[in-house]
C-alpha cells in the first residue's frame, strides 16, 4: 500500500520537480496533491488527509511550514522538510530526528528518506506512543525554530522507536561509524543513529566537550583528569575515556581558574 503524500512549496517548479522524482522513482509514495501556501496546504491536509507531507521551510522566511504546524491541531502524518539551510535548522531537524532532504533534492537522499518514511509508518501502525513521540518531536521543533530559541530536547531512535530526552541528562556519548552510544546520568544507555559529529553539532559547547574522535564528555560529570602514559578522565560512573593528544590543550584551557565548567 503505498503512502499518500501532499507537497507544500511556494515555487511551482519545485513542486513540479519533487512530484516528478517522487512518481519516477520511489513507487512507494503516491503524490495526491500539491499546495502553494499556507491556507491552500492547511486546506489540502483537512480534506485530502496525507500521510506524508514534504514541506519546503524557505518559503519565503523561513518560518511558514512550521507556522503551519503550530496552527494544525492533529498531527497524523510524518514530515518530510525540504530545504536550503545548512546550519541551525539542519541541528534542530536532527535534534529531533525528523527527516529532511536538502535542495536541490538528490535522488539517492529523496530514495533514502522514502525508506525511513515507509518503515516509521509500519512502528507507528503497531506502536500508537510512537506515533505520540513523534508529534510531540514536531511540536519541539516548531518552537525551537518559531523562538529561535535553544535545543533543550533531543529525540533519540533506539531498537523500539523514538524517546525524547534533555540533553543535559547525558554523562558522555561514544562513536562507532554512524553510530552513537549514550551513557545517561541514571547509569542508561541508547544507542541512536546519528553519529557523535552530529551530536558535537548539536551539544551546548558550554557543557559537552569533544575529547576524542569517539567520545564527548559531559564536563559536569569529569572526576578526575589522568596525565601517565596518555591523557585520560575518569567520569562519575567510573568509566576511562581517552583524551585526544591533539585536543588535550584545548581541554584544559576550560579548567583554567575563572573558567565556568
């Protein structure tokens, strides 16, 4: 059964082009409807009920598709955001593990993000509070944006689905290829799919610290810092973590007396 999706952009070319990529070449989508604005894509959801939505943020400030969002009262569908932006709101849609495809959209990423689409939409089928996380991942990121104001949540994926989290209840994190390992205060661990340079991005750098190509350490947490045959701190639950020769220096500038940690 394939998903029914609604395109939302302010320029008809690039509603045109994503309609053609999206029917050429990802049968799993059928595109039922297209719309130019708010009100006409505000219109085309309550009567046409997708359940994707590829929804342009650039139109034209920036703010449109999530205030379109905040205006909806029921959520039922995934988003899909198309943009040009490569900085703070790539951290946010990260933060809160909600798909994206950068413009000009690729083929390969437009095919990768039906696949994701496909296989949420089976984990909300079995799983209603998934489906819950993921409103309430929206509903984090639209004020985020809308405020411009900090990440104070992150949605993690795990084995079973999504789970909302505050960043400043990580002890440290580990790397491994696109994988990250998150060691919570409490003694809990996710793993997540986004990788630990994607969690450097997204970490206050004020708190969290990237000691080595593998780990970043939660600075409020540090016990003890070990300088015999390597750098090493040693965290509250006890854990060993390598400091990078090459990042030791810019490591111990933040204990230097005055420095906040």
């Amino acid at each position: 059964m394939k998903l029914r999706a609604l395109i939302v952009d302010d320029e008809i070319h690039a509603r045109e082009n994503l309609k053609f990529l999206l029917s050429n070449y990802c049968p799993e989508i059928e595109v039922i409807g297209t719309a130019s604005d708010i009100i006409s894509a505000k219109e085309a959801i309550e009567s046409l009920k997708p359940q994707v939505i590829f929804l342009d943020i650039s139109m034209p400030s920036g703010t449109e598709g999530f205030d379109l969002l905040e205006s909806l009262p029921e959520k039922k569908f995934q988003v899909v955001f198309v943009t040009a932006f490569k900085d703070y709101a790539l951290r946010a849609l990260n933060a809160n593990a909600i798909h994206y495809l950068l413009k000009p959209v690729d083929i390969d990423d437009l095919k990768k993000a039906v696949k994701k689409l496909v296989s949420t939409s089976q984990l909300f089928n079995e799983n209603h509070d998934q489906l819950q996380s993921y409103i309430r991942s929206l509903e984090n990121l639209s004020h985020t944006m809308l405020s411009n104001s900090a990440i104070s949540r992150i949605t993690i994926n795990h084995a079973k689905g999504f789970k909302i989290v505050d960043p400043n209840e990580f002890m440290y994190l580990e790397g491994e290829g696109n994988y990250t390992t998150i060691v919570f205060t409490d003694g809990s661990k996710y793993v997540d799919t986004k990788s630990v340079g994607v969690y450097e991005d997204l970490l206050d750098q004020r708190l969290f610290f990237r000691i080595h190509k593998s780990h970043i350490v939660n600075l409020n947490f540090i016990k003890e810092f070990i300088n015999d045959e390597g750098h090493y701190v040693l965290m509250k639950d006890g854990a060993k973590l390598s400091v990078s020769r090459l990042r030791v220096n810019r490591f111990l500038e933040l204990f230097k007396p005055g420095k906040k940690h």
